[in-house]
C-alpha cells in the first residue's frame, strides 16, 4: 500500500479526471450514468408520443430528431424501432449495470470491507474511461445519417447483419458493436477488480460471513458478469465477422431485395443462444446491486438485523448460478427443440424460490422495527413492491406453454420494466440518496426526495401496470403503430394513458436532478455518521483522502446488522465496536 | 405556441414541486426546527400513512384496471390445446392475484404500523429457522405444481403423433408479409430453398420435386375445423414469428431453418362472430373507429372502414420497418366449405406452366417492377 499515509499532491487532472481513486471514480461512473439515463428516458418519451399519437406531427421532434428522423415532425417508422432499441441498450447496460454496479461497487467495496482503495486502482480508471468511449460512441450513433442500431437491444441477426433489411443496420450498426466490445472491455475490468478486492483486501476480523449483504450482492454480481460477459463479446465479434468478413455463422439461406446472398450454415438461433446466455445473467447483474444496496439501507432504516442474512446470502448465490442456466426460456418460440424448452422452464420457475425467500425477508426485516423513512429507505420499499408486482408476473412468462401466447407481447414489457426497471432504477435512487453524504459530504434535501419518491411511485405503476392487461389482448411489442389492426383500437386510449403518466414521471425527475447537484454545492454539512449506520464506510472522514482513513485501518469484530442489539444504550454497535465480555454473536 | 404551452406546463410543474415540498415542511411546524436531513418523527408519520395509502393506490388501480380492461383480454380460445393454455393462465393469475395482495398488504401494512418513533427500539430479531423453512417450502410445492402442469401442457401441444391424421400447412414470411402453402392431395410439402425462387415462385419452391406438383399458394390462411394442422413456418430474410393470438399459438420464423407448431382449430370464424364477447367487442371497437371517422371526414379525410372479425396472423419479431403492419387473414370453415375453396386453387404447377407459357411476361414483369422498386427505395434510405 503506497498510500498509507493520507494525501499526497494531487494536481486537477489526478484527482477529477484520471483519477485512480476508487471514490473519485465512483462519483464518474455515477454522473454519467446518470447522464445516460436522461438521454434513455428522453428516448423512452419519444417513442411513446409515437404510440399514444400515432404518425402525428411533433415540435419536438422537429427539433431534437430533426428533418431527416422525422421528416415534417411525423418520426419515421424505422426510428421508431432505433430510439426503442437505443432507449434499451443504453438503460441496461449504461445506466443500470455501468451506472449502477460502477457507482456503488467502487464507493462500497474499499470501504466497506476496510480497504485503501481496489486491488488495482490503475485497472479500475481504464475500465471508467473505456466505459466513457463506449458511451460517446454509442452516443455518436445517433447522429450517423442512416440512423442508429435499429434491430432491438437484442440485436437479433439477420435484421441487425443486413443493411438491406434496415437502414439502421448499416454504420449505426457497426458503432453500437464497437461501443459494447468497448464496454464489454470496461465491465470485465470493473468485475475482476471488484473480485479480487474483495478477496484479499478485507480487514483484520472482516470474514466473508461479516460482510454487509451490499458486498456480497457486488462480489457475485462481479462474478456473473465474469462468466457472462465473455460470451456475449463472442456474439458481438462473430456478428462483426458475418456482416464484414462474409462469414456465416449466424446467417443461411437469406433472398433480400430481389437477389440470394451467399450465406450458407449459419443459424440465427446461435446467436439467440449466445446472446442470452449474457442477456439473462445481465438481468441479474442489473437486480443484484440493487438488493444488496437495498438489504442495507432496509436493515438500517428499520433499526432492526436484517432477517436471515445467511438465507439472504445463499438466496444471492442460489439466484447467481440458476441464473446462468435459465437464458432459454427467452427462447420457448424460437425454433429450438420443445425438450429444450421443459428444461428452461423447470430451471426458471426454480429462480421464483429464492426470489420468494427475500422478499419475505425484506418484509420479516420490516416487521416490530424503528423505521425511518428517509426517501432512500421509501425508495427501498419501494423497490420491494415492485419485485413482488413484476417478479410474480415471470411465473407466467418462466412458463414455455403460457409464453407461447404473451412472448414478445406488452406483458413482457411490463413484466421486466417492473422487475429488472423500475426495481434497479430505485435501488440505484435509494443508493444515491444513502450514501450522497459518503460522496460529497452534504445531504440532499429530504423534502424533494419524497416529493420525488411519491410522484415516481404513482407513476411507474401508472406506466407499467396497464401493460400487462394490453399485452394480454395480444398487443405486440415494438409496433411502431398499433392503427393497422382494428382489432387493437380499444387499446388506443390505454396507450395515452401511460404515456401521460410516463411523462408526468419523467418530468418529476427533475427534482431529484436538481436536489442532486445543487446538494453537491449547497447542501447541508453531512456528520459523519447521519443514518446511524454500523458498516465501516461511516468510520471514515467526511473529507475525502487518498487510502480512506488517515490513520490505521479499523478492525472488525462483528457482523454489520447489530441494530438495537439488547445490551447496548445505542440502537446501533458498529463493527468496530469490540465484542463485550459475554456477549453472543446471535446471528449464528 | 408549442413552446408557449411547453413553458406554462414547466411553470406548472415548477408550482407544483414547490407547493409539494411545503406540504411536507408544513408538517414540520410546531417542532423544533431541526436542520438535519435525517427523517424525523413527523417525517417517518406522515411517509407512514402515505405508504397505506399507496397501498389503497395499488388496490384501486388493480380492480380498477380489471374492471376497465379485463375485456381487453382474448376471450374463447379457439383452437384444442387453448383450453388448456387458459385455465393455466387463469390459475397463475389467481395466484398472482392472491400473493400479491398479501404481500403488498404486508410490506406497506408493516411501512404504516411500525414507522419509527423516537425512543422505541426495534425487536433485535435476526433468524428464524422455521420462519425460512416455511417460505422455502410454500413456494417450492407450489412451483412444483405449476412446473408439472405446465410441462404436461407443453408436451400435449408441442409433440404430435405422426402416425395422427394431420394436414401440412406451409407458412412463409418475408418483409413485410405472409404466404401459404398446402401440401395438396399427396399432404406432403414439396421441396423448397430460397435458391429456387424465381418469377411466381416466390417461395422458393423446388419445381424438379414431384411432391411439389400439387402444392397450393394462397395469400390468405384457410383452415378447416376440427382437423390438426401441423404448420411448417419459414422465412426468406430476416426473423419474424407468426402469432396467431386467438389460436394461443406463436412459433419463430427462422431463415435457413423450418420450425414447426400444430394445433386443432375448433371454432369457425362465423361462430366466432356469433361469440358474446367477440360481439360486445367489435361494437365497441366500431363505435371507436365511427367517432374516430367524425373528426376524419371534419379534417377531409377519407373515414374508417368498420370492423368484422376476422382471427388474424400477424408478425410478433421485430422485422423492419413496416413490422408493425405485416398481417394475414385467417379464416377458420367448415371441412366441406374448406375443401370447396382449396380445391378452386390452381396446383402451383400448373399456375407455374401458366405464367412461363404463351404469356409469362405480364406476371413475370409484375414481379421484377415491385422487387425493383424495394431495391430502389431501400437504396436511396441507406444513401
């Protein structure tokens, strides 16, 4: 450790821009997550307007998508599917796992487990800025002439390999595939970073069975990531050699625009295959961080151990390996053999078991405690309930008979934005909200975080509940219209609904944006301990330095969920509170 | 004026947030004014009683949503096996329906009841046994149950006995539309590869293959009642996924491969006009389409056409552009109305004979104009 001794001369560039700081980083990853997630949102926004007013003429989109996108206001129908797929890539990967994982798991970690910073600090700046490239890069797409990656976030091949069959496949294409290889480069680092640290920098007393459920949820996150990632790097590279080596991996037998092209072999199934062999992981990879963040802040706010916390564990690392061999059921119509099918839906309705195990958890945390409800502890509720709502709606969708008739459907949509969406994005909320004062040293405004919770709350119900009922009519996704079908005109007036609803929540975003950065300057002085919590990253000052704690590192001798411990005058005993004569660590 | 109306909905929405963060500073007079930004007592009641209520929020919007859009949903199925696909939908939903009351009931319930208060202590209460059997347990009969049925399920609809007597129907995707193929009397399907597809054959049907001869092509799906009909769906570009919602039915279609799904049609299309349910919703659906052709004419619009039902394929994988828009008709008759329209098809050999005889260049022309013409269009977009 090079750093032992506190601050050494930083000069501007060292300290905010090639930081190697995991704090500093931790502060980068979170602004342009956060960034990224208002371009997401915005996009989200726009191709609801199309749903809800179908082919009418915008300002708005004069403005901001332009003559070419949306020639007199009305957006074109191959852009409607680009910011739907852009919309996609971007909130899963850029905002929830970069962001999200990014933020928390370089704050928390070092930290957390008592350590001066990552095993590799130098590692752990690359990987922000090969995350900040892939974002201008992608970012950069959307400005290419014959418009971004049009095909899905799942980028299904032939439609994403051909140019003749969107125009989005053409340059759009090629940069969304070089923004995630970036990205995919950037994550792994992230990952084996978070891994080995938490490996082999705990500190003194600091076992794995006392670690915060936060670190636990990161470390087998990081671990999933690991194994996935990889994987959809090797799609991504042979779906580069089938568009511009002429290679056939993914394609066969294909008459386009009145001539049969080459290909010859390939299977587009394959690519589904390895594109969700990350794509389910990824969900997971999303959820986790958001649980464990959740686990802590429930525990703390309630003044009460968190319930069961080796189930919880166990949960984690049950949901972590069944999650790697659930990726099928995404694929129950896709041609692959029904056996295949049996399978996968045996191995996801098994995913609902320890699902079901922290939910009751969380629930058994809440009961005869001491809440308070700071927005980050609302925000965690909140995250609860929207697991419950949307989760219970995958024992349908898990199931290969019943998703015959709701794949691809409106109820997917309000299945996965409930449950992976809106569950992470308030996971990643009630984060911010927790440990703003670990970061910047000021608190945020509680006032505008209830006022932001609530709004949001109403809203993210509002947007996504009424889905599951238009997509139980047969409603499919990704229409660009739904006025070719009388059958569908019903559902017209439940499409403006949501959109009005996901308007008036989006806008009340600006709330939390501004609490957040005016916070930063002006908000209150923080304490160094404001929620009472018992985790280390409370133990160190306020002020930011190089190596965390000026002095010796602390030492642990309990577990972190010693909330209104009998025996104790405080309803909090911190981990660096030694052991009293006689007294039991009861959680075993 | 947009941006007029833009700017007073941001006032408004500014007005808003202000009047909101004083209801919650409201609550705060008559305490000390405490500067933290910690949750106090009167924070912690006044979130208490807004989590119950958002518990009522849940509650009403939930009946209010089956009440106002539980007609949405398909209604009779009308094939065999979408019996089966119903009832276990409808025993999920009942479970869904009864967990997540409970459990909503709880979280928030527990949000209200216990929100804190200073100077009472949380129970230091951090494991239980028998507490997590009972939740591991619970969930893991119940899953199992599904899980069984559900496969039973799966296994009735995607396995088909050969030996069974079935008829072979061909459905083809391209962007952005369907065709139809019959196996014809010898109910085998011909040969094909996008190779072949020349002129009328737009199939790619191989005409060498004596399978093939009597093949029929129809641009709309016929089927006849009570008969299973195993489908062999390909595509000639790009994925697409054949959905037949009314049927429960849905099966990729994948270029390069045949997939496959059978199912028994069990309601003809004019019974299901007959339907109760089906009637309501196309009345609804017409007065929609009349109101929405009132302000049509006003605008000098041509005004809708009404609607009869009809059970429709259409395309469920994102596809391009017209995704949205790539539909066939199905019609569901009798076996003797059936074989009376399928046997007025010309055999594809002998509508292949016809248009490469005496005057094969009207049909063969018609052909290269329109496939000249996407080349065109789709050349000038990637320009």
């Amino acid at each position: 450790m090079s750093h032992e001794h506190g601050h050494h001369k930083e000069t501007f560039i060292t300290k905010y821009i090639f930081s190697i700081d995991h704090k500093m980083i931790a502060k980068q990853y979170l602004i342009t997550g956060l960034l990224m997630g208002i371009v997401g949102v915005v996009l989200s926004l726009f191709f609801r307007m199309q749903i809800a007013w179908p082919e009418e003429s915008f300002e708005i989109f004069k403005i901001f998508l332009g003559e070419n996108f949306a020639p007199g206001g009305v957006m074109r129908n191959d852009i409607y599917l680009a910011l739907v797929t852009i919309h996609g890539t971007i909130m899963v990967f850029f905002v929830l796992t970069a962001g999200l994982s990014g933020t928390f798991s370089n704050l928390l970690i070092p930290l957390q487990i008592g350590a001066r910073d990552m095993a590799s600090g130098f590692m752990n700046m690359l990987s922000y800025w090969m995350f900040f490239i892939s974002c201008i890069i992608m970012l950069c797409s959307l400005f290419v002439e014959t418009g971004p990656a049009s095909a899905g976030w799942t980028i299904y091949p032939p439609l994403s390999a051909l140019p003749q069959a969107i125009p989005g496949s053409g340059l759009g294409m090629t940069l969304w595939l070089i923004s995630m290889a970036i990205f995919i480069a950037s994550s792994l680092m992230g990952s084996l970073n978070y891994i080995v640290t938490v490996i082999n920098l705990r500190t003194k007393g600091m076992s794995m069975t006392r670690l915060p459920l936060t670190i636990w949820a990161f470390f087998v996150t990081a671990i999933i990531g690991v194994v996935s990632f990889p994987v959809l790097f090797s799609a991504a590279l042979l779906l580069i050699f089938d568009r511009s080596f002429g290679t056939s991996f993914f394609l066969s037998d294909i008459f386009i625009s009145g001539e049969v092209l080459h290909y010859q072999g390939g299977s587009p199934v394959l690519f589904e295959h390895l594109f969700w062999f990350l794509g389910h992981p990824e969900v997971y990879i999303v959820l986790l961080p958001a649980l464990g963040i959740t686990s802590e802040i429930i525990a703390t706010n309630s003044r009460k151990p968190i319930f069961g916390y080796r189930a919880m564990i166990a949960s984690i690392i049950a949901i972590a390996f069944l999650s790697t061999i659930v990726w099928g059921h995404h694929m129950f119509i896709s041609g692959m053999n029904p056996f295949l099918g049996s399978v996968f839906t045996f191995t996801t309705l098994l995913i609902a078991i320890p699902s079901a195990v922290k939910a009751f958890n969380y629930i058994t945390t809440l009961w005869k405690g001491n809440l308070q409800l700071n927005p980050a502890m609302l925000f965690s509720i909140g995250l609860v309930s929207t697991f419950i709502t949307g989760g219970l709606t995958g024992i349908i969708l898990g199931d290969s008979t019943l998703d015959i008739n709701v794949h691809d459907t409106y109820f997917v949509i309000a299945h996965f934005h409930l449950v992976m969406g809106i569950s992470a994005l308030y996971g990643f909320f009630a984060g911010v909200y927790h440990w703003f004062p670990r970061m910047f040293g000021r608190m945020m405004n509680k006032n505008l975080g209830y006022v932001h919770f609530w709004v949001t709350a109403v809203c993210a119900y509002g947007v996504f509940f009424p889905m599951h009922f238009i997509g139980m009519a047969g409603l499919p996704r990704r229409y660009y219209s739904n006025t070719a079908f009388p059958l569908f005109d019903e559902l017209a007036n439940v499409n403006v609904l949501i959109t009005i609803f996901a308007i008036v929540g989006a806008t009340f975003q600006i709330v939390f944006f501004w609490n957040f950065f005016y916070s930063i300057f002006k908000g209150k002085k923080s304490p160094m301990n404001p929620w009472k919590s018992n985790t280390l990253e409370w133990t160190a000052p306020v002020e930011h330095i190089h190596g965390n704690w000026p002095g010796e590192i602390p030492e642990v001798h309990r577990w972190p969920y010693d909330y209104s411990k009998p025996g104790h005058d405080e309803d909090f005993v911190p981990q660096t509170v030694p052991m009293q004569p006689g007294e039991e660590e009861l959680h075993h | 004026m947009t941006s007029l109306l833009v700017f007073i909905v941001l006032v408004l929405i500014g007005v808003a947030v202000w009047q909101l963060t004083k209801i919650f500073d409201l609550t705060q007079v008559g305490e000390a004014k405490d500067n933290s930004e910690v949750a106090n007592d009167k924070d912690n009641s006044v979130n208490g009683y807004l989590m119950f209520g958002f518990l009522g929020f849940i509650y009403i919007f939930t009946i209010y949503s089956l009440v106002a859009w539980g007609e949405f949903v398909l209604g009779t199925p009308a094939s065999e096996h979408g019996k089966d696909v119903d009832n276990l939908m409808e025993i999920s939903l009942v479970l869904i329906f009864f967990v997540q009351t409970i459990t909503q009931f709880l979280l928030h319930y527990f949000a209200f009841k216990y929100k804190g208060k200073k100077g009472q202590k949380a129970l230091y209460f951090a494991d239980n046994n028998k507490l997590e059997a009972i939740w591991t347990i619970i969930p893991v009969i119940v899953l199992a149950v599904l899980i069984l049925y559900g496969l039973y399920t799966w296994n009735q609809i995607m396995y088909y006995d050969d030996e069974e007597d079935v008829m072979y129907v061909e459905i083809y995707a391209k962007q952005f539309g369907w065709e139809v193929r019959y196996a014809g009397e010898d109910n085998t399907l011909g040969k094909a590869n996008v190779r072949y597809i020349e002129g009328i054959n737009t199939l790619g049907v191989d005409m060498e293959d004596p399978n093939a001869q009597d093949d029929k092509v129809a641009t709309e799906l016929h089927l006849p009642k009570g008969k299973k009909v195993v489908f062999k769906i390909r595509s000639q570009d790009v994925l697409h996924s054949a959905y037949m919602p009314h049927f429960r039915a849905q099966m990729n279609a994948v270029p390069g491969m045949v997939t496959q799904f059978a199912f028994v049609p069990t309601v003809t299309t004019a019974e299901m006009r007959q339907n109760e349910k089906i009637v309501a919703k196309v009345d609804k659906i017409n007065k929609i389409r009349a109101n929405k052709s009132k302000t049509l004419i006003a605008e000098g619009k041509e005004a809708l056409d009404p609607y009869t039902f009809d059970y429709l394929l259409l395309c469920n994988k994102i596809c391009g552009r017209s995704h949205y828009n790539m539909q066939m008709k199905v019609v569901v008759d009798t076996p003797e109305d059936f074989n009376k329209w399928l046997s007025e098809k010309p055999t594809f050999s002998s509508a292949w004979k016809e248009a490469n005889a005496p005057a094969p260049v009207v049909e063969e022309k018609k052909e290269e104009v329109v496939v000249a013409d996407t080349t065109k269009v789709i050349a000038q977009v990637i320009k």
